[in-house]
C-alpha cells in the first residue's frame, strides 16, 4: 500500500515537472541571426489564453536607450526596452501561431509561430504570407 503511494506521488510530480518544462512562458535570450550573439532578453506571458513577448533587457548597453524610429502607430519613437514585440499567440497542438511578432530594427511586422525544441531552446519564425516565406531563430531560456 505505501509503495502504491508513493508511486502515485512520484508519477504526479513527474507529470507536473514535465508539463512546466513544455512551455514557452517565461525569459528568453535573443540572438543575432548574423553574429549569433545573444542581443536581448524577452519574457513571454500569458494574457487571456494568448501569449506574448516584452523586451524586457536589452544586453549591449550602448542600445539600452534606443528607440522604435521605423515603428507605425503607438509604437513608433517608444523605447524598445519595454515594448511588446510578440502578440495573440495560441496554443495550437505542440506550437503557438496566429499572432505577431515585431522587428524593432526595421518596424516590421511578420506573421508568427513558436515551437519548442527541447525544454531550453525555443524556434521563432517570422513568416509573410504562407509559412515558407520567412526565417527562424533559436531563442534560449534563461535560467
């Protein structure tokens, strides 16, 4: 009886650890696609069963003060510190899709999805169109 409990403990914290490890909230570093630095640091939130991203540290502090010039509307001349650069994603089977995700640099905005690959690596495709048509970064979890 007490191994029977035990095992169920076991198996119900297995279930909840793993479940945590399956998501893409939380920090995230950015990296350059040319360079492969890591440039920022988004944290990716949930709000009314979407998700989305703030750029919440910019690493290169000569950039930390920089502003959105080729943003449109609200967002044009904000800091890009702050400023909320993924929306309206949803869970869609093992990925989130249908929102946005905001180039600061240029002032774009692409379609967007998100695909974890592995627990600490997340895949984020900005796309025009058809899926085909974009590029996919690997942002990694902070820890």
């Amino acid at each position: 009886m007490k191994k029977k409990i035990l095992y169920s403990v076991i198996l119900v914290i297995a279930v909840i650890v793993s479940g945590n490890a399956q998501t893409a909230l939380g920090k995230w570093k950015t990296i350059d696609d040319a360079t492969g630095k890591a440039k920022s640091v988004v944290e990716i939130y949930e709000n009314n069963g979407k998700i989305y991203g703030k750029i919440v540290d910019i690493l290169d502090k000569s950039k930390e003060d920089k502003v959105c010039d080729e943003c449109d509307g609200a967002k044009k001349g904000k800091p890009i510190k702050g400023m909320i650069i993924l929306e309206g994603l949803k869970k869609k089977g093992s990925s989130w899709e249908g929102g946005t995700i905001l180039d600061p640099n240029s002032g774009k905005v692409y379609k967007c999805s998100l695909t974890l690959d592995g627990p600490d690596k997340l895949k984020v495709r900005g796309f025009v169109g058809i899926s085909l048509l974009g590029r996919t970064q690997s942002w990694q979890r902070v820890k």
